[in-house]
C-alpha cells in the first residue's frame, strides 16, 4: 500500500484545514488508518485512527471535538477534518495503515505516506 497525503497549508488559528490521505491498491478497506503529526524537536504523536469499516474512531485528547476522521472506500482515501485550529497543532501530518484493528501505537502500523505541513498562526 502507497500512501499520499496532501491538504496541509497556512492557516490562521480558529481556522480549518482538510487533509486527504489517498492510498493506491485494492485492499484498502481492509485496513484500519491513523493520522499522526510531528513538530520540530517533538516525537511523532498519535492524532487519530479509524476502523477498516469507518464505524470506529479514536482520537487523542488534545483534538477531541476539533478534528474528525473519516473514511471513503470507494475512494481509497482517509481525511482528517480539522476545526478551531491552534498554534499548537502545526506539524507535519502523516497517515498511516494498519492490516488489522485501529491502534494508537504508532510502531504497529504497516505503511506510512510522505507528510504534509500544517502550520497555524497566531
């Protein structure tokens, strides 16, 4: 499975931004799928993960109610909603796939795409 990510940017903080992860391949759907980010001189930290099917999602403290993750399998694509953003969440998002349950552990995930920035200011 390659994975794309795209849809970062420059946005204001209170602003939103889409990011779209598409994945090439005909067993998307059975993957579950995460989002994770990293700022400069930070670890990679968990953002959200959702079920092959879409009926579950996970999400870290830090974006619960700004940020929602879904799903379009017949798109072969995951995206990541973002609202109400912050200074705090500029990073660089990646996603990630999992054959297998949605995780929270980063090292459990198969496939991992190239990153997009996402820079908020203040």
């Amino acid at each position: 499975v390659q994975l794309q990510a795209s849809g970062g940017g420059l946005v204001q903080a209170g602003g939103s931004l889409r990011l779209s992860c598409a994945a090439s391949g005909r067993t998307f759907s059975s993957y579950a799928m995460g989002w994770y980010r990293q700022a400069p001189g930070k670890e990679r930290e968990f953002v959200a993960a959702i079920s092959w099917s879409g009926d579950s999602t996970y999400y870290a403290d830090s974006v619960k109610g700004r940020f929602t993750i879904s799903r379009d399998n017949a798109k072969n694509t995951v995206y990541l909603q973002m609202n109400s953003l912050k200074p705090e969440d500029t990073a660089v998002y990646y996603c990630a796939a999992i054959l297998g349950i949605a995780t929270m552990e980063p090292y459990e995930y198969d496939y991992w795409g190239q990153g997009t920035q996402v820079t908020v200011s203040s």
